[in-house]
C-alpha cells in the first residue's frame, strides 16, 4: 500500500511499539538520537509515554530543512536521488555538517546513510519535519517520575550542543552531558550511561 511517512505516523509508530512491548506497563529507559530525540520529546510533552529515564541524543529545537534542498525535494524520484541528488547531498551535508578532524567517524555514516537512504522515504520525511519545533512541549513534560538526559557534542555541527544545551535548561530536572563528538555520543560513553541507570 500507499507509504504513510508523516509526524503524526512517526509519533504514532514509536508510541504504538512501546505499548506492543508492553513497557508502558513497566520501568523503562527510552533513548533517541537526532529526529528520534525530538519525536521523544513530542511524546513526553503530549503525556503519551512514562518513561522513567529518557536519554536524548543530540535534539535540534527545530527542524530546519536547508532552502536548497527543500527547492529540489519535487524532483526527487529513486532515480534523480540516485544519479544527482545523493552527490550534492553528499557535497552539501559532507562539507557543512561534519567536522572530518575531530570526528571522522561521523562523516563516515552519514554517507552511509545518505547510500542506504530510500528516495520516497527521506522526501517525505523532510517535508512533514520541516518545521517543526519541540519548544511548546518542553513545559509539558511531566519530569517528576521521568529523569531526562540530554546528550549534547560540541563538535557536531549537524546537532548544535547550544540546542541540546537550551532544551535541557528547559525540562524540570534534566541535566546535560557533553560528549564532545557525535562518535561518542553514540559509543562506549552512552552505553555506560545506559548500564548505570539501569
């Protein structure tokens, strides 16, 4: 059928498989990283999910889709992404998202990524997150019984760590950790982490 990629989908899926595994009913940890962070936060600030610990990696106050790529999105089909689009992509996220000598590693899975990405899936994506900001929902996270872990790098220019740094300073009893490059933030250090809350 009809591919349904959509914010409010996206929100539905992810508090859809927490209840199918049953952790609504139990103590649990949810972590998300970049767009998964900020769905994390919608559902938070929507009381949709109770986690008692919430880790976010690395969330952007806004999704801001750079005008260039939002001028090309009508065009992309599977075959301009893979013969044009997936190059300047390349260029553009390469050069302007990625700090090549302190995290070389990043740069590394984002063209992975970008390789791996399908061309339906990613248009969609980017037109229904354009936009949209986590701010109104930082209030109305219920943070009492769920303790928030904001994950921040200072080297990851894709994830301003000022962002991560202004959302923890808005959610009742969050604390930020910097980890200085995205590697890390997705590496031995968050493992750790998740092991001493557990």
């Amino acid at each position: 059928g009809k591919e349904n990629v959509t914010y409010e989908r996206m929100l539905d899926d992810c508090d859809e498989v927490i209840k199918s595994l049953g952790l609504d009913k139990v103590n649990f940890t949810a972590l998300g990283s970049s767009l998964g962070a900020n769905t994390l936060v919608h559902l938070l600030g929507q009381q949709r999910i109770a986690p008692n610990h919430v880790i976010l990696v690395g969330p952007n106050k806004t999704v801001k889709i750079p005008l260039a790529i939002r001028a090309v999105l009508p065009l992309v089909n599977n075959w301009t992404y893979n013969n044009i689009g997936k190059r300047i992509l390349l260029k553009i996220i390469i050069r302007k998202y990625t700090n090549e000598k302190a995290d070389p590693v990043q740069k590394e899975k984002y063209v992975l990524a970008l390789h791996l990405a399908n061309a339906s899936r990613l248009k969609k994506a980017l037109r229904t997150w354009n936009g949209k900001s986590i701010v109104d929902d930082l209030a109305r996270i219920k943070s009492d019984n769920c303790k928030c872990h904001l994950i921040g790098a200072t080297e990851d220019k894709l994830h301003a760590a000022e962002d991560t740094q202004f959302i923890a300073d808005n959610i009742h009893n969050a604390n930020f950790v910097d980890l200085k490059t995205n590697t890390a933030a997705h590496a031995e250090p968050i493992i750790n982490l998740i092991i001493s809350l557990s």
